[in-house]
C-alpha cells in the first residue's frame, strides 16, 4: 500500500515549441510546491500528443482543439493553457511568384490531420490535396521545391520571412474576420476525468500558477524557452512566446469558450468531427463563474 506522504507522478505531454516551453518552465524547474505530485515532461510534436491523447497514454496533455472531441470522454479540458490567435494564426506560404491558383491546384504540406490549423484550412478552403509532414520540416521543403506551398504553425508563422516566402492565407484573420472578432481556438490543456475531480483540479491550479509565474518572470522563462525555438533569435522568441501565452492563456475568456464551441461545431458541419459530440457538454475546468 502506498504512503499518504508518497508523491504521485503525473506525466504532462506539450509541444516542442517556445510558448509550451515558456508555459511549463515553473513546473518543469519546480519554481514553486506542488504537493504530493511530481510533475513530468513528454515533449512530442502535437499530431504525435493527440495520437497519445487518443491512447490514454498521457494524465495532462496538450493537444489540438480539433482532436479534442474524440477524447473528451476522457480527458476535461482546462480553462487555462490555450493557445489562440488574435487576428493570427497558421498560414499558408510559398515560394515567391507562386499564385493562389497554383497553390490549390498542388500538394500543400501541413503538419497533421488533426490538427486545428488543417481544420481551419478545411474550413475556408474545402477540399484540397495534401501530405503530412513534421512542421519543422514544411518550410524547409517548399525552399527545396518539393511541396509548392504549406500550412505553417509554431514559430514558423515568424520565421518563415528569413526563407523569403509569400503568405497566401493567414486562417487567425480569415477566422477573426468571419466570426465578428473571435479568436481562433488552435490548442488545449487536457486532464484526464479518471484521475478523479479532486486532481484534476489540482493540476489545473498548478498548471495555472506555472503559466502566471512565466508571464511574471518572463526573462528566466524566456531564457527557458529559447532551448526549442531551433535557433530563433531572442526578438522573434519573445514575439512568439508572448502571441500565444498572454492572459487569454490564463482563462479562455466566454468569448474564446465560445469560438471553441463554435469552431468545432463547424468541423461536425463538414463531416471532419463526429456528429454525436455536444458541444453544451465541454467541460472547461478552472473557468470563472
């Protein structure tokens, strides 16, 4: 039998990328108590997160709002940890001299099915060939010639300018313009349900304090999260960091629940998200009265 006093280890699965980074330094450094949980990190690529997600293979997870539906009998989303784009987003970019034309007419690269940004290309642009592709690798092969364009997400939304692309859709803007303001849900914290109630409450204080201890020391977070932005300068690390990891990061806000409910009953309309899901049934634990 284990000791009341033994510290229970809870596996948190992010991204690879700054802003997850940045949002997990206090937890991943231990910059404050946690109780009886010791926390550990998975860092995997979001499409591999969602596979994870999907398997139960993970307490805490980040993942794509779009793969969300099919866990959330699962896993309660948290109130905190969004990543949203206010007016910015995933983009589609080529080569220069490429037109609008030749991209649909081609293969685009995106970083994974369930991802929200191949849903939100889903949505504006309808049917279109493509290929899956890891995301560190989409602008370095339309530079080579191999995909004529690609759906950037990470802080390739900033550097794609060093590879002198062209942008041909920026989906936070499409989606800001046709929702009245909305922001664009792109990903989520998730729990697991069967941790119990008391838990999942717990860690989603806990992951809410390791978010608001970044956003106060942001140049030790910041110094942190420089480790897997694959090279980015400090200006470009700190303009990505702070696009996804603001106060909307502590709480969605009732706008951004909505545009959550919104965007995926959207994806049930083109047939890319399960019809049978309730989307009055999300659970957004954390969220102020």
């Amino acid at each position: 039998m284990a000791l009341n006093n033994e510290r229970r280890k809870i596996i948190i699965g992010h991204s690879p990328d700054p802003d997850d980074a940045f949002m997990f330094h206090a937890l991943t450094n231990e910059k404050f108590p946690t109780g009886n949980i010791e926390y550990q990190h998975k860092l995997m690529d979001i499409e591999s997160l969602n596979g994870l997600a999907k398997e139960e293979s993970l307490e805490v997870s980040a993942v794509s709002i779009h793969a969300y539906p099919e866990i959330a009998h699962n896993y309660a989303l948290m109130n905190c940890g969004a990543s949203m784009g206010e007016g910015y987003g995933p983009m589609i970019v080529s080569k220069k001299n490429i037109t609008l034309e030749d991209v649909k007419s081609n293969v685009i690269a995106i970083p994974g099915i369930k991802t929200s940004a191949f849903l939100a290309l889903r949505l504006c642009w309808g049917d279109f060939e493509y290929q899956v592709v890891p995301f560190d690798e989409i602008i370095p092969r339309i530079v080579s010639g191999e995909f004529t364009s690609g759906l950037i997400i990470h802080e390739g939304q900033l550097t794609y300018k060093d590879s002198d692309l062209d942008v041909h859709l920026n989906l936070g803007e499409w989606w800001n313009e046709i929702t009245g303001g909305l922001p664009l849900p792109l990903g989520g914290n998730v729990v697991k349900k069967s941790l119990g109630m008391k838990m999942v409450e717990q860690i989603t204080e806990d992951t809410k304090k390791s978010i608001q201890y970044a956003l106060e020391h942001p140049a030790e977070a910041l110094e942190f999260a420089k480790k897997w932005g694959r090279g980015i300068d400090d200006t470009t690390n700190k303009e990505f960091v702070s696009m996804y990891v603001n106060q909307r990061t502590i709480s969605y806000g009732e706008d951004g629940r909505e545009s959550i409910r919104l965007f995926i009953s959207m994806g049930q309309e083109i047939g890319l998200i399960r019809e049978d899901f309730d989307v009055s049934s999300i659970e957004f634990i954390g969220a102020e009265a």
